[in-house]
C-alpha cells in the first residue's frame, strides 16, 4: 500500500463514517499521510482528526480529535493491509502495514518499472507554467511539463517558474559539466536558490557529491542484482504469509520507495523538480544503510557453495529472505533510474 492508496483509504473511511452518522464533520477533499519523524510510530501517520476536529462540531461532541481519532481508529483496523492503528496525543494516527504490504509494495515497483510513481493524482488539475529564454528556468519549465504529465495532469499558460538564473549559459554548462551534471545543478537546488556549478564537486566521485551518490547507489542495485543471479537467487518479494521486511535499514527505504508517487506528485503541483532530486538522494542514502544487508547474505551463501556440508543442512530452497532483499534491491533501482529519467539524467549500470 503506497502513501497514496493509504491517502484514499483514510478519506473514504472519514466518509464511510460520516455517512453512518458516527461523525458529524465535514469530509475534506484529501487527506494527508506522512512517514512519522521517529521509529516506533508506525508506518504511516495522519493528522486528519486534528483537522476535522478544527472544521464543524457535531452535537455529540466529535469535533475533540481524540473523539474523531478513535473512531476512525477502530474503522480503519477493518481494512485488509493494515495490521495496526495507534493514536498519540493530541489526535494524531499512526498507521502500522502488514508484512503483505510491504511485499506488495515491492512487487508493485518492480512491476510498473521506471514507471512506478506515476498516475493520475493530479487528473483535472491544471499547473500553470510559462516560458522562459533563460536556461535554468527553461529547464525547470521543461522537466516540470513532463512531471505533469507523469502525476496525470495538464499544463496551461501561467507564470514561471520563478527561479534564480544561471550565471553561465546552456554552452558553457554543457562545455564544464557535461549534460548529467549541468541538470542536477540546476534542478536539485530549490528555486530561490544560487545554483553550485563548480565542477570540482558536481563531477567527483566522492560521497560528498549527491549525484554521484544517486547514480552509484543505482549501479550498486544492478551489481547485486547480478550477483543475486551468480547465486542463483530469483529476486521475489516476501509473500504475506512469510515474514515481514523487518529490519530498520528496510523498513526506512521501504518508507522513501512508497514515498516516490507522493513526491512525483509534490514536485509536478509545486513546479519544484528540486523535491524530487532530493528524495532521490534520501532513497540512495537509505539503499547504502540496507545493502550491507544483502551483502552479508551473499557472503553467507558464497560460504555455503564453498563448504558442501553445510549448504546441504539447508533447505534446498533458498529462504524467503534471501530471495527477498535482492527484490527489496532491484525496487530501489527502479526508483532511483525513474527518478532520474523524469530529470533527464542518465542512470548508468556501471560506474
């Protein structure tokens, strides 16, 4: 279950509410879900009973957020995928996935490809944008038409994007950076700010430069997806009645993989492609935590082919985990490599 899908599910459950009378408030339009800011609190979290507790007051007295929260807590529980629903003070919901949704959710990315995150969450809205002769703003006019088109939405003649210019024009850029280069330093700055050209950071290949970092931790994917087929590992999502993507490392990336439609969306109404370049660099930092893990499990297995007697005490089947996190992988690359497609940026398998 994307953030989006979840999005849905908590506002058709407000309506299911209202339309039995256990709530008497106002049914917004859309609803909110955010990944919460400290482990422990569930998957998901919303602050939607703190909102409908601020609109009408019903004369039960449902506008109190806990009132509204609890209702809502206990409807929400009914609902196949989710496994738990807490409420902490003063009205908030946190939302706990089962071990099945995680495992679609991977599966879901794999399928969809660089096309995962699209849709049609902004299908009737209209972004305005104008034209520029300047080469930044053209380039965030451009890549923002195509981050439309990606959220299901349409482009109609407006202003902006309002950005700071290029202090070098579209040759010189091109002539010390190269075209991979030249568009991160433009999109991945926000708007109101100066973009870094300098090419001594934008081209190194060291940790400290952000789109290397996005375009290795791509690579790495393809690396151990290979490695995975080395060993004989057919990457498979864990099936929900295996054990659930538990680790924190997983759990965190899985978050910013179910983010990516959500973000999409946000960098396409914002006319802000800097959104979206900064969560690719959020995903790629979260990969680097998580691949030690497969990377262990690859070592285990490499010893096994070694040492015949102990690779027959196992199943001859690999374990669920060890088809698993290779899955887990080969999702994190489609983001990444979609990610940087709707930048226009080339998202090689070899570095």
């Amino acid at each position: 279950m994307t953030p989006a899908q979840l999005s849905r599910t908590v506002l058709h459950t407000v309506r299911r509410a209202v339309e039995d009378d256990e709530l008497c408030v106002a049914v917004p339009e859309r609803v909110k879900v955010r990944t919460p800011p400290r482990s422990g609190c569930g998957d998901y979290a919303t602050n939607v009973a703190l909102l409908l507790a601020r609109g009408e007051r019903g004369e039960r007295g449902e506008g109190d957020a806990l009132v509204i929260a609890e209702v809502l807590r206990r409807r929400l529980l009914r609902t196949p995928g989710i496994a738990r629903v807490d409420i902490a003070a003063p009205g908030f919901l946190n939302i706990t996935l089962d071990a099945g949704s995680h495992g679609e959710l991977v599966r879901t990315v794999v399928s969809d490809g660089l096309r995962y995150g699209h849709g049609d969450s902004l299908a009737g809205v209209s972004v305005p944008l104008g034209a520029s002769d300047e080469v930044r703003a053209a380039l965030v006019a451009h890549v923002v038409r195509g981050l439309v088109a990606a959220a299901g939405g349409v482009v109609v003649p407006g202003h902006g994007p309002a950005v700071r210019p290029s202090p070098l024009s579209g040759r010189d850029l091109l002539t010390r950076l190269g075209p991979d280069a030249a568009r991160w330093a433009l999109l991945r700055p926000a708007g109101h700010d100066l973009p870094d050209l300098d090419p001594s950071r934008l081209l190194s290949q060291r940790e400290d430069n952000p789109l290397f970092r996005v375009r290795y931790a791509h690579a790495r994917t393809r690396a151990l997806m290979r490695n995975a087929g080395q060993l004989g590992l057919a990457p498979e999502p864990q099936p929900e009645s295996g054990a659930a993507y538990d680790h924190p490392a997983e759990i965190g990336l899985l978050a910013l993989l179910a983010d990516h439609p959500r973000t999409i969306e946000a960098a396409a109404r914002h006319r802000a492609p800097d959104r979206l370049a900064r969560h690719l660099v959020a995903v790629a930092d979260a990969f680097f935590r998580f691949q030690e893990l497969v990377q262990d499990l690859f070592q285990d297995l490499s010893h096994d082919r070694l040492q015949p007697s102990r690779q027959s005490s196992r199943q001859s089947k690999p374990p669920a985990v060890h088809r698993a996190r290779p899955a887990l992988a080969d999702a994190t690359g489609a983001v990444l490599a979609g990610g940087l497609h709707l930048l226009g940026i080339s998202a090689p398998d070899h570095l």
